[in-house]
C-alpha cells in the first residue's frame, strides 16, 4: 500500500468537470475534484469517484493533478492552539507542539507556515517549522534592545524567544551558573546565529574558566 504523502484532513469536496470532454477519451469518466482542506486551502485532484479523488489527493502534491489551486486567505485570528489543530497534531506529539508554540511566535509568522505548506504529514511540519527557525535566527532576530528588555523582565522566556527552542527554568540557572549574561547571549548570537542554547552555555563556561586561568 502506498504511505499517504497527504495526511491534511478535508473539510469538503466538490466534483467539477470532466477531465476530457470528448466521449470517445477511454477513461471519459474521470472527473476533477475541488477539495478544501483544514487550512481553508482549495485543491485540484481528480478521480473516477469521490473515494478516488481522496484517495489521489492523500498521494499528494504533482503540480499536474493534484495540487493547490486557491491558498488559505490570512487569519488574523490564527493562534498556535488552532494551528495545531487544523494539522491534527497530536498531544503526545509534544515536541512539535512546544516548537511551533516558541518558533510561530506571532500570527504572521503561523499564516507564513500555513502558505508555505503543501502536503502535511509529519516529516514535513518538521522540516518546514525548523526551516523556518533557521530562517527566522538568521533574518528576523530580536533586536539587542527588544531582547535586553525581555531578559530584564523573564530571562528565561526572553531566553527562549531568542534562540526560537524551548528552555526551562533548570537550563536558565545552568545558563547563570555558568555566567551567562544577557550580553554574552547577544554576542553569541551575532557571531553564530544558529547555536544552540546548550552551546552557548558551554561558552560561557570556557569563558568563565579562561577568566579564572587568567588569574
């Protein structure tokens, strides 16, 4: 059997025109279907039967037969609960439930995945969210003095706005242990956008032995 490409829920599906509109074509049936899925976007797929056109639908995307023909219009009320929800994310999926809380932190950035999705299953809600985390720690950083104000106010959500992955509280006192201050996280940042918060502690721990060898 083949593994669904397209495990995106549906919502409606309308059959269209026929595919040929000769009645000679073999195969003169075949129908196009319209297909609305949980995002709200409209796709073109085609088959014999209504369980046909699901059924080319779920093998997903070809940019011939099937494919997104009207994309979601922007919500400006789309939260991240409901987001998870229309991808039928699960709760013990927890991981990839607290990363999209964290990385689509805002409601353009949860329109801007719902427009850059095609097929949804699992390997491509990851790829896609943690894409867009590379993007966003490369281009759409917090400025030094959002950051500076967040850290003063909850250092360890500041934290974790800032390096777009989730950090608790026992990471936060590793982080200040080590010496880590809101101003090493800043420069950490502007030398190497992408590290990980466990690596900044870890430099900030050599740092902090380099300043006790100097003595």
């Amino acid at each position: 059997m083949t593994k669904k490409a397209n495990k995106q829920s549906i919502i409606d599906i309308i059959r269209m025109k026929p595919v040929w509109d000769s009645k000679e074509v073999a195969g003169k049936d075949l129908d196009y279907y319209h297909v609305t899925d949980a995002l709200n976007r409209k796709w073109q797929t085609i088959g014999l039967y209504v369980s046909d056109a699901i059924q080319v639908f779920e093998y997903g995307n070809d940019d011939t037969w099937t494919r997104i023909i009207e994309p979601a219009p922007y919500n400006p009320d789309l939260s991240t609960h409901g987001l998870i929800n229309m991808l039928n994310i699960s709760p013990e999926a927890w991981r990839i439930r607290n990363d999209m809380h964290i990385i689509l932190n805002t409601v353009e950035r949860r329109n801007e995945y719902v427009n850059r999705i095609v097929n949804v299953n699992r390997e491509s809600r990851f790829l896609l969210l943690h894409q867009m985390k590379d993007e966003y720690l490369q281009h759409d950083q917090l400025t030094d003095e959002h950051f500076m104000y967040l850290y003063a106010v909850n250092p360890v959500e500041a934290l974790s706005i800032y390096f777009l992955q989730p950090i608790d509280i026992i990471a936060y006192w590793e982080w200040e242990a080590a010496g880590g201050t809101c101003e090493q996280a800043i420069q950490n940042k502007r030398e190497e956008p992408l590290l990980p918060f466990i690596q900044a502690i870890e430099r900030a721990e050599d740092e902090a032995r380099g300043i006790v060898s100097g003595f």
